[in-house]
C-alpha cells in the first residue's frame, strides 16, 4: 500500500466553534475509518493544522472535498509525501483544542513555537509543522 502523510493549514471560517468543530470530528473519524485515513485536526487563534496519513488516493480525494469546504478559507497545503508508516495512527480522527490544553502543555508549545494573539503559532514550514503535530499527538497520548 502507498502510504502518505499530508499536512495542510487554513483559517476558520468566522461562525466555527469548538461546538462545531466537534460535530465535524465525530463525523470525520467515522468517515475516515471507512477509507483507511488516520490524522489529527489542532485548532488554535482560530487556524487549523492537519495531518492526514493514508492511502495516496484516499488523501487526494479527500482533501479535494476539504478544501472546498465553507467552514474554513485560505487553505495552504504545507505537504504531501509518501511515509514507509503512519506516525499519528491512533485515531482515525482526533481534534485538539489548544485554548483547552493544560496551562504547563501549552506553555511548553508557547515556548518552543511562540504565540499567536491567544494560541500557539502555527507554522508554515514542512518541518515544523510536522513537529508541531508530533508535540501535539504526544502530549495528547499521556
């Protein structure tokens, strides 16, 4: 099977919040389970980061139908790779709040990657945003 792994960013759309936002998770975990895509969604200064690993076509199609999604605008896709194994495999869906993280996780995040008007800065580099993700992922499995 080819494996890939992609990252992408944008901004919420105005009306979105973490109400909403659950909604969306919920289905998108069922969604995702069907077609073999694990990933995780963070939310921060309302800005979305995602990583999806699955499938090279899974991912294609579905991060068509995303991308045309009303719910979030200027969407940046920061990389789109193939992986030997998935790193956030645990969840076909799981979505991150960073405005609801424990003061002492968040400060780590704040210190290493800065601040964001109330959030963590979520960056554009392919590298840095994976590691972003990575921090996130694991801080989310103790």
């Amino acid at each position: 099977m080819n494996l890939y792994r992609l990252i992408y960013m944008s901004d919420a759309a105005d009306y979105i919040d973490w109400e909403d936002l659950k909604d969306i998770l919920t289905k998108s975990e069922k969604n995702n389970a069907k077609i073999d895509v694990t990933g995780m969604l963070v939310f921060s200064d309302n800005k979305f980061l995602q990583v999806l690993e699955g499938p090279a076509k899974n991912l294609s199609s579905l991060y068509a139908k995303i991308s045309q999604d009303a719910r979030h605008r200027n969407c940046l896709l920061i990389s789109y790779t193939p992986i030997h194994q998935r790193v956030f495999s645990a969840w076909a869906m799981k979505g991150v709040n960073l405005a609801f993280m424990k003061p002492e996780m968040k400060q780590f995040l704040v210190k290493k990657y800065g601040a964001s008007g109330t959030g963590i800065a979520l960056p554009k580099d392919e590298f840095l945003a994976f590691s972003v993700l990575y921090d996130v992922y694991h801080l989310n499995q103790a």
